[in-house]
C-alpha cells in the first residue's frame, strides 16, 4: 500500500502480518466535531480496512484530541462505522508510550506539522460543524459517502446535491445488493477485485473503486451473485453498510 505526497513516497504499508501504528490528529476546533475532522478520521478509518482487511496486517489506531474533553471519543464514531481506536492521547510519543509501538503513519488534515510520515487530509475541507446536517436527519453513512468519494487529497465539502446523490446511490446500491442475494452465489470477477486492491493501494483511490463499482452494476455478462459477492467484499472497506436492505422488500 502506497501512500503519496504528489509524486513523493510518504509510506509503504500492508506487508503480510505486520503491526501498523496509525495516529489521527484531528483538526482544532472549539466548536462541535467538524467536517474537517471528520474527514480525518475517515480517512484514517479507510487506511485501517485497506491495511486489516486486505492486507491482513495487525492494526493499532490512536487519536490525538485537539484539547482535553474533546468531543472525539470512540462513543462518537460509531454511528460513522469508524472502527474504534485504542485510546485518546496528548501526544505521538503518548500514544506510542501507550501501545508499545512507534508511529508508522501520520493522518493529519492539511496545513497540520508533524515529525512522522504523513497522510495529509487535503484542504481543510470545513470548520462548519455536522449538527445541523445531522439534525436534518442526514444519515452519517451518507455523509461517509460523500467525503470518501472525492480523492482524499482534494477538497469535498458537502453540499445539498452532493448529500442527495450520495444518499440516492446508497439507496440503489443496497437495494441491488438485496436483490442480487435472492440468486445462487457465483465467484467474485478476479479482474474487478485486482483492479481494486489497486485502487485502494496506489493512495486509497476511492473514486476508482467506486466507479469499477458502477461498471460491475450495469455488466449485463456478469451474474446477479457474482456482483453480490463482489459488493459486499468492498463494502468491508467502503463501510457503506450495503446489506442494510436484506431481508427487507425489494425495488
């Protein structure tokens, strides 16, 4: 797994076994979790599936607060599918302390200054705080959508368009996904999941796999249960929560 700064090498992560560090910083606020932060630690959560689930290594995630009593505490994450991390330190050589283990990689939001290696969450996408996004009774997974589907890089600023597109996909992915388990289970297509693993290796480029995810939903020549298989196999990574819809009516 490669981990770019432009052109430049930050990291090479992912052997086999191995035991990876990963260290969130999150953006300073002194209002409620932002988007900018957010988006950090989903970045960071993206990072965690590729390495735990693709390349089977042993992961340990830590959080660095911006202040004491911030509101980035594991109980927050869940409803984000953002899996927990060991604890909330002060500091990287804390965290490091802690768990028995150097950094191995940074994830920092853009502007951000750190002696480790980086991952850098680009353009401070917004210091506007998510509740009245989440009182209007946007789905957090929706939200995930929208901030994972542009290059981690970029800007992604969530926008009224942007959060109704997200939410229509979710809305028709899973409803596929639920039709596609009432047929007989057929192997996963090797070339889409190599093309993937790839994706998700060179820089966790999530707008690849989101669109071999597209071509695979409208390949006539490929089986209802192939598609099945390969859907929910990327979910592990995505935690898009594809399967909400089984066992539910179908579109």
């Amino acid at each position: 797994m490669l981990i770019l700064s432009g052109a430049t090498l930050t990291a090479t992560l992912g052997t086999p076994g191995s035991v990876v560090h990963l260290c969130v910083r999150v953006p300073s606020s002194d209002r409620s979790l932002t988007v900018g932060a957010v988006r950090t630690l989903l970045v960071a959560d993206l990072t965690r599936r590729v390495l735990e689930d693709v390349h089977r290594s042993q992961v340990t995630l830590t959080l660095l607060a911006p202040c004491p009593g911030s509101l980035v505490t594991p109980g927050n994450l869940d409803a984000w599918m953002i899996r927990p991390p060991v604890g909330v330190f002060d500091s990287a050589d804390a965290a490091a302390a802690a768990v028995g283990a150097p950094v191995v990689l940074m994830v920092t939001a853009a502007g951000d200054e750190t002696a480790e290696p980086a991952l850098t969450v680009g353009g401070a996408v917004g210091s506007e705080p998510l509740d009245d996004l989440i009182h209007a009774g946007h789905d957090p997974l929706t939200l995930r959508c929208v901030l994972l589907s542009t290059h981690y890089r970029q800007q992604a600023p969530p926008t009224m368009e942007t959060i109704a597109d997200a939410a229509r996909l979710l809305h028709r992915w899973r409803q596929r996904v639920a039709d596609w388990s009432t047929h007989i289970s057929v192997p996963m297509p090797a070339d889409i999941i190599e093309a993937a693993y790839r994706a998700f290796d060179r820089n966790l480029d999530v707008p690849a796999v989101l669109d071999l995810m597209r071509h695979l939903e409208s390949d006539a020549a490929i089986a209802p249960g192939a598609k099945f298989e390969t859907f929910i196999h990327l979910d592990r990574v995505l935690a898009f929560d594809l399967t909400r819809d089984l066992g539910g009516p179908h579109s």
